[in-house]
C-alpha cells in the first residue's frame, strides 16, 4: 500500500532583512559617495579658484598698464630707452625681451639633453642601489636657493666660463650671436648655464617619473625582437615618454623666464646711451631682474605702470609658453592613441 506524498505549501515571497554585513556594506557605500561627492566640489573649487586667480592677475596687470602705455613717447615693442619718469616718459622692451628669452633658450638647450641623459641613466642603466640616491641628489639642486646660485654663479662659476666665452669671440667673432662686446661681467650665455643648473632638477625629475612609467611589454617585446638596449629605449621608452619631456621642458622654461634673484646678481646692466647688439656676449637685464633693481622707484603711478607693463609682456609670455606646450601634448597624445 502506497502513501501519496504532496509537497509542502510554498512559503510566501518575504523582503530579505539585511544582515549585518549587508548593512555595513551600504552605509560604507554611502560614505564612499559623500567622500567622492566632497572630492568633487573641493577639486572643482580649487580649480575655478586657480582661474579666477589668473584672470584678476591679468586683468589688474592691464588695468595699471594701460595708462602708462598711452602715455609712452617711445615706440613699446622697439625701444630700448628706460626713463619713465617725467612728463616725457620714453619706455620700451626690446632689450629686456631679447635679454629674456635668449637667456632661457639658452638655459633649455643645455637643461634638455642634460636632464633627459641624466633620467634615462638613472631609470635604464644605473644599477638599483645607485638609482635613488642619484636620484635624491639631482632632486637636491631644486632646493637650492636662487640667491646661492646667483653668489655661487658671481664668484666660482664665471672665472670657468670666461675663458669660453674668449674663445667664442676670438674665433667666431664674425658671428652676430658671438660678437665681441667688451664686457667684463655676467652675460647673456653666463646667465643662461647658471639657469640651465637651476632648471635641470625640473626636467631630470618630471622625465625620470615618465620614463619609470613605460610599459614593461613594449620594452621586453623590443628585445625580443633583437633590439639592442639602445634601440630598445630609442623606439620604446623615448617615443613613450615625449609628452612628459615636453612638459618638463616647458615647466622649466617657465621657471627660466621668471627668475628674478640670481639674474639681478650675475647680468652685467646696459646704460642708455651704450651700444647695444645682438650678441650672446653682451649683458643687459630681463624683466624680472630690470623690475626688481627698480622697484624702489614705484613712487608714482607712471613709473608703476611702466613696471607693470613690462611684468605684463613676461606674464603673456609665460601664458603663451603654456599654452603652446598644451597643444603640443594634446597632438601627440592623440597621435599616440
């Protein structure tokens, strides 16, 4: 004799209480969002703040400036007169301009190679015990003051470099760049090594960390297919990292164009009436330094305006620096991809 078995009755559809670990899970979820939320709007905060920054700067630097360049008897972007004081006043910038920038080239064809050398040494062919320390002390040399540099520049470096500089105006004299001025002080190349050593920590460190950061694959994928350690770097590491030497070189230019001290201490200054020319070998002052010896003269607001005027040209300058090497990076980063 068979028993007929029926299943239970199916037990009604109930909510599922959360247990404790549920329930620590979502309220840690939650803080994650608040966390996230408040990393959002600080962030975003300290980015408009940054802009609303530099667009006051601008804006007040073309506020004071406009005045005293309406008031210039002298030609602005050709001149290298400097008196404004006066109902006369006669100002330009072609000296400080050419000063400037001349000097910061300088700085970066010798900062460039050196750094990008000295990164690739410390990632690729240094042994790992040498590799931080080489490191820690190339990183040194940003922590060095400008006013050092600039005494150091004065009284140690420039009986080193003099002799070159004789030997460019003896032999290649007959070069515009490296015509003999007559000047026994800082000058214009002088001033570019000494801030060459300034910006090399910049671009050493910014091109070390992007070289440190290539893909493992690409290197060991290019000697695997017979590529030498050369080779290897050359079409792996070097076409990976291009962007971040970009940026280093561009950062430390920026950093070339505004130094003030150590130029105020080394460039020999030109009088008005003297002769001036286009020769590396000749002194001159940039703007930061032309801003700094005068800046006891701020006692009206024609000779302020003129100062600020000149401050705003190396602002735009640097501005322009910036934005060029954001479209330079922005191209080859999406060539690359």
């Amino acid at each position: 004799m068979s028993t007929a078995s029926s299943s239970p009755p199916a037990a009604p559809d109930r909510p599922v209480e959360p247990t404790g670990l549920d329930g620590a899970g979502s309220g840690a979820a939650a803080t994650g969002r608040r966390a996230d939320r408040a990393f959002l709007a600080t962030s975003t905060g300290a980015g408009l703040t940054v802009i609303a920054l530099v667009t006051l700067v601008g804006a007040f630097l073309v506020s004071q400036a406009i005045p005293a360049l309406a008031n210039d008897k002298a030609n602005f972007l050709t001149s290298r007169e400097w008196s404004v004081g006066g109902d006369d006043p006669r100002f330009g910038i072609v000296e400080l301009l050419w000063t400037t920038v001349s000097a910061s080239l300088i700085a970066m064809l010798v900062a460039v190679p050196v750094g990008v050398c000295v990164a690739l040494f410390i990632t690729e062919y240094a042994p790992r015990w040498l590799r931080r320390p080489a490191a820690n002390l190339v990183d040194l040399l940003a922590a060095v003051p400008s006013i050092v540099y600039g005494l150091w520049g004065l009284l140690v470096f420039r009986p080193v470099v003099r002799p070159v500089e004789d030997w460019l105006s003896s032999h290649l004299g007959w070069v515009p760049l490296f015509r003999p001025t007559g000047i026994s002080g800082g000058t214009i190349l002088f001033i570019g090594v000494v801030l060459a050593i300034m910006i090399l920590p910049i671009v050493t460190a910014i091109s070390r960390e992007v070289f440190a950061q290539t893909p493992t694959a690409h290197k060991e994928g290019a000697l695997a297919l017979g590529a030498t350690h050369w080779e290897m770097i050359r079409t792996a590491v070097l076409p990976f990292g291009k962007p971040g030497v970009i940026s280093a070189a561009m950062l430390a230019l920026g950093r070339a164009l505004g130094e003030t001290i150590a130029v105020t201490f080394i460039v020999s200054t030109l009088a008005n009436g003297t002769t001036w020319t286009w020769s590396l070998l000749n002194g001159g002052e940039t703007f930061a330094s032309r801003i700094a010896n005068n800046a006891a003269e701020f006692d009206s607001p024609q000779k302020t305006g003129a100062f600020i005027a000149a401050g705003l040209v190396l602002f735009v300058l640097t501005f322009l620096v910036n934005a060029v090497a954001r479209v330079v990076i922005e191209r080859r980063r999406a060539f690359t991809e």
